[in-house]
C-alpha cells in the first residue's frame, strides 16, 4: 500500500490546507475547489489529507458504506440491523477524468432486469466515495454532464441511477475536491457555484520555502514510511482535532451580527443567488469549531468570504478571479457591532448606505477623428505601421456559427454529433459494453425466437444478442481556429476595436459551448501562433488585447500557417471537428503574387472540406467584396462584423433572403 505525503508536512499552502480541514469539519460546506498551476502539491496535498479523516464504522457486507448505528432505509443492500458494525478507514476516491457515466453513478445489468426481473446493480465511484472523499483532478476538463450528477450528488447527499424504469437509489455523501489548472479552460459558472470554497495556489517566490519543499520531498522519495514515522505525531494531534471540531460543531453558535455581515458582504459582492450565505455561514460555523470557540466572531466571517466568494463573483471567464479586500473590511466594519438588532435601532437598513461597487470605464475604440494609416501599400518593417495595441469594444451575443454534418468528438454545445446524451435517433448492436439501452429495437429483435426459446405464454425471453444500443444525436463542441489580419489596413483604431470585441465576443461565446481555441496573427511579412490550440479562451482573449498592428497583408502567409496548425491538431485530437473563422478585410498585399497565393491556400481548406466563416470587416461606403471572394475560395460564408450580432436586423434580413432563394 502506497503511504501518502503527510498532510502536516505539506509547506505553505495555508489557505489549501485550511479549506481541506473545514470540509473535513463540516461536510456540509460543500467542498473544495483547488485552481493553481501545475506542480503546486494540489493532488499531493488532497490525498494526504484522507489518512486524517477518522474512521468510519460500516454494516459488514453493505457495499455501500452504511453506518449501523443509523443504516439507509433504503439502501440497495438492505435493510440493515441497527447495532454492530466494523470500522475502515477513511477511502478517498479518484475519478478519472475520461470516467464513463457507468462508472460514476454505477450500473444495471440491463439483461437480468429484463429477462429475471431483479435488480442486478453493480455500485459506481458515487457509492464507494460515501462517507470519504471524492477527489477529481483536472475537473475543468471532465465533461459537463459528469460534473453536474456529480455535483447534484453531492447537495443531496443521494445518488439515483434510473434506466428504462428500473430505479436505484443509494446514499452518497463525500467531501468534493477538484483541482484544476486554469490555462486548460474554466469551468462554467453554474459548475462554480456548486463547489463551497475555491483556493488559488501558486509555488512559493521565497527561496527559503522552495528549499524546505525540495528538502521535505526527496526526504519522502528516500524513505516514505520513515519520513511518514517523523510526522506521526504531528498527524495525530491533527486527527485529534478534527474530532474535536466536529464534536464541538453543533454548540456553535452563528449570532445575529455574523448573519447579518454575511449577508451584507455577499449583496456588497454581488452574488447570484444565496447559496453563498449558506456556504459562508456553515464556513464560518466550521472556522469557529476549528478555533475551540463556540461563537462566531468577525474574523470567521472575513475568512469565510475569502474562501467561499471569489468563484461566485466573475461574470465571465475573462474576469480576474479574487476579492477587494478593502471592499471586504469596509462592508463588515459598516455591518458589525452587537449581535442584538434591538440595540441599534438607527443602525443600517440593509446596505442602503453603500456606495456602488466602482469599475473602469470601457474602452471607447480610440479617437473617432483618427484618420486611418498604415493601409495595404504601406512598407513594412520596423516602426513602419506600428500601433500600440488597441482595447476590444464592448462584447456582444453572437449568432450561432456552427460545422455542418454529423461529428463524434467531445461532449459541447455548438455541432451536430452522436453522443452519449441527446435525442434518440435509432438503434444498432452494441459494439462494446451496452450503455442505453433502446427497449422497443431490443423487444423487436427478441420477439421472432420466443418460440424456439420455448416461450409459449406471457413474458419475454431476451438474450444478449438481442439488446439494442440507442444511439443519438447532441451537440459537439470543435477547434475554432482564429486568423485575424493585424495589417495596416485593419490599423485604424476605430475599425481594430471593433473587430477586437467581435472576436471577444466570440471567444465568449467558444467559451460557453466548451469549444478549444486557437490564434493565429498575420501581418507585416509573415504569420504568427499567438495561441496554440487549448481549452483556456482567457488566454486567447489576452493574446488578442496584446496584438499589435500594422505593416502589410501576407493574408497567404496566414492561411498556411493556420493550415499547418490544424494538420498537427488533427493528428492529436481527430475526432474534434475545426472551424476555421479567418478574420479580415479580404486585401492581400504581402509576398509574392499575394492574391494569387492567397487564393491557392484558401483552396487547401475547401478541398480538405474544413468549415470556415469569413468575418468581413471592410467599413467605408465603397467596398470590395474581397472578404467574400475570400470565402468563396475557402468553401465558406462570410459575415459582416454587424451581421455576427445574434440579435443583427442586418443578419436576419440576410438569412431570410438567402432561405427564400433556396426555396425558389
């Protein structure tokens, strides 16, 4: 048996740690959420955490964790006798993130239901997790409907698992902890929200730190029951802890005051909802047990906000996480002072008094009366044509740009694809272990052989040759590839902040149809990988704010180096359809017989069939149509900056006259 890491010799993390040990004190506070960047001892630290937890006693046999001295009424392998029991220590649990839906909430052998009539279920990570800890490393890349039965499990305590009304239902309560890197993508606010504090880790700057953690670990690597021995001690008096607390919890006493500085920080914040009072109020409970204290003072409530708010206030992705701490200490200062509401009749109402959460004006575009420069003929080269960068406008909703046909890849929100989840569409012989069963396909081809099966009277005969697998149709998400023109003739800052928030926008909208992205830039002579393919669109929006401009337009150039990225994904990930958005005017004036070449690489596409959508971005009364020239070439469509916007009068005119002329 492996010997974990002991949790006590974990250096630094301190808000980590903390976390782990309120959730080990109070369950009920939701979990843990651990976002930081690789090699930070987040999994390292999880799973030393679980030789503290206690043991826990069990019904001999129940394979799904009981407690005898209050067993489940309804536990699929009851009823169990109140009494007697045997005690195990604490399982923590991992899910892997390529887990099947089986796997996580168990499964039903579907044949003996049909042909015996029992229940035959084989129990999931879910029922082995109960009374333990559930640990999900690189939870932002577990697919969204994994998370949300694991998350739906863990707020009701309950695991149900129902296929073609055959239900079961078992106990399932665990402490949650996912870990995550940022830069592989984020996970949805909904998902956000059900985790009950979030922690940001980084590796230590301080080189004495560094040293200890390097010291401590090759000490581990050496001799891992030995350096375990040298922190026994240590352990144990934080095993001995935990107990305390948990005992101690149920005198806490969460006064007048504290409940209503929660609820002021929480609206102060501007949070969704009011799971976080709930989630800051069981915190601070848990701080004060965790202190020996049976009252919950103002700084439980500071801590609690610092651990179960940061994830609930960003709008979107491209918010910075965190929290204005100075804002945090002015509202629970304003709200504090005797917990009896009767002793300060003409105190505050409520928040009344508070000044408006202020924020940085958005960015305009730069000056209206900035006469464009730097347009296609311009020389390129060193300070020629050079911009600072230009901010992105205002973000907007955009229209659905999706890839035609039928994919396979990822679980998402934007293609057509055959997926575990969707509509049914049909039926067909399971090629591996049957996951959905389609009864009436499994009842037709059962019904020819009853007969020869000898069945003569009521009922049905169904062997395994007969079961049918659903298969149906959801959604996909893809690569969006991105290839903007930075040139000079994109330069003008007015007409660059546009395009800057049009691909915004559409980062935001990849963002919430889990879609991976990438950047690619061209301007002066060649082109450049700003962003290479990855699930983290807060990275490719910060590339794009960056993005200077200027110089010529090897649109060329662009093209092919967009090509060779995909050609190198494909061979990564093959079943992840592209979208290929190329943003720009249509003008090509860099290299050698720039149009010519232009076109030749914009043909690579359509040969290979890649789906690509032309953004055209050319302004002015006179225009060109090279952008949809471009498009033709590509095997795409192409799209004015205004007719992107999913609300666009522009767009909508558009699609009914283009719906008219393929009627005619």
């Amino acid at each position: 048996m492996t010997i974990p890491f002991p949790f006590t010799a974990v250096v630094g993390q301190d808000d980590l740690r903390l976390a782990l040990l309120l959730n080990a004190v109070s369950p009920q506070v939701g979990g843990v959420l651990v976002r930081g960047e690789k090699g930070t001892a987040k999994s390292t630290t999880v799973r030393a955490l679980s030789a503290l937890l206690p043991e826990v006693a069990v019904v001999p046999g129940c394979r799904f964790s009981c407690d005898p001295s209050a067993p489940d009424p309804g536990c699929p392998d009851g009823p169990h006798e109140r009494g007697g029991g045997a005690g195990r220590p604490a399982r923590m649990v991992e899910l892997p993130v390529g887990a099947s839906e089986d796997r996580l909430v168990g499964a039903l052998d579907i044949e003996r239901a049909l042909a015996e009539g029992v229940k035959a279920f084989e129990p999931g990570l879910l029922a082995d997790a109960h009374r333990g800890i559930l640990y999900v490393d690189e939870v932002n890349l577990l697919h969204d409907h994994l998370v949300d039965l694991l998350l739906d499990a863990a707020a009701m305590g309950a695991s149900y698992v129902e296929r073609e009304g055959v239900s079961v239902r078992h106990a399932s309560k665990f402490l949650l902890v996912g870990t995550m890197n940022p830069e592989e993508g984020e996970l949805r606010p909904q998902l956000l929200d059900r985790f009950g504090l979030t922690v940001e880790v980084a590796a230590s700057r301080e080189p004495d730190q560094r040293v200890e953690v390097v010291r401590r670990r090759l000490a581990y690597d050496d001799g891992p029951a030995g350096f375990a021995a040298r922190w026994a001690g240590e352990e144990a008096a934080a095993r001995a802890r935990i107990v305390a607390a948990r005992e101690l919890l149920p005198s806490v006493r969460l006064g007048e005051g504290a409940l209503r500085q929660i609820a002021a920080t929480c609206a102060a914040f501007e949070v969704d909802g009011m799971r976080a009072d709930i989630v800051m109020a069981r915190t601070a409970t848990a701080l004060a047990a965790w202190a020996g204290r049976t009252d919950v003072l103002a700084e439980d409530v500071r801590q609690a906000a610092l651990l179960a708010l940061p994830h609930r206030r960003r709008r979107n992705p491209f918010d910075a996480p965190g929290l204005d701490e100075d804002k945090l200490d002015e509202t629970l200062e304003e709200f504090g002072g005797d917990d009896d509401p009767d002793t300060d009749p003409d105190g505050p109402d409520g928040g009344g008094g508070q000044p408006p959460a202020e924020g940085p004006e958005g960015p305009e575009g730069g000056a209206g009366t900035e006469a464009e420069a730097g347009e296609a003929g311009q020389p390129s080269g060193a300070g020629s044509g050079e911009r600072a960068p230009v901010g992105a406008a205002e973000p907007f909703r955009t229209k659905v740009l999706s890839v035609p046909g039928i994919g396979e890849g990822a679980a998402g929100r934007r293609s057509r694809a055959r997926t575990e989840h969707g509509r049914t569409t049909g039926a067909r012989r399971p090629s591996g272990a049957l996951t959905t069963l389609h009864l009436a396909a499994t009842v037709r081809a059962a019904a020819p052989y009853q007969r020869a099966r000898g069945r003569s009277g009521p009922g049905l005969v169904v062997r395994r040759d007969d079961l049918r697998q659903a298969t149906r149709e959801g959604r996909e998400s893809n690569l969006v590839l991105f290839v903007v023109d930075a040139s000079g003739s994109m330069a003008a800052r007015q007409r660059m902040g546009a395009v800057k928030g049009a691909v915004v926008s559409l980062l935001l909208d990849a963002y919430q149809r889990r879609d991976k992205v990438g950047l690619v830039t061209f301007r002066g002579s060649a082109a450049d990988v700003a962003l290479p393919p990855t699930s983290s669109v807060d990275a490719a929006a910060a590339r794009l704010e960056g993005l200077p401009t200027g110089g010529r337009t090897p649109l060329a150039a662009g093209l092919l180096r967009a090509h060779d990225v995909l050609r190198v994904e494909r061979l990564r990930d093959p079943a992840r359809r592209p979208l290929v958005v190329v943003v720009t005017d249509g003008r090509a004036t860099g290299g050698p017989e720039p149009v010519a070449l232009a076109s030749r690489a914009a043909r690579l596409f359509a040969a290979e069939g890649v789906a690509s959508v032309v953004v055209d971005c050319e302004s002015g009364p006179v225009r060109l149509g090279l952008a949809g020239r471009l498009a033709g070439e590509l095997g795409g469509s192409a799209v004015t900056l205004d007719e992107l916007r999913a609300d666009s009068i522009a767009g909508l005119v558009r699609d009914v006259q283009g719906t008219s002329r393929r009627a005619a």
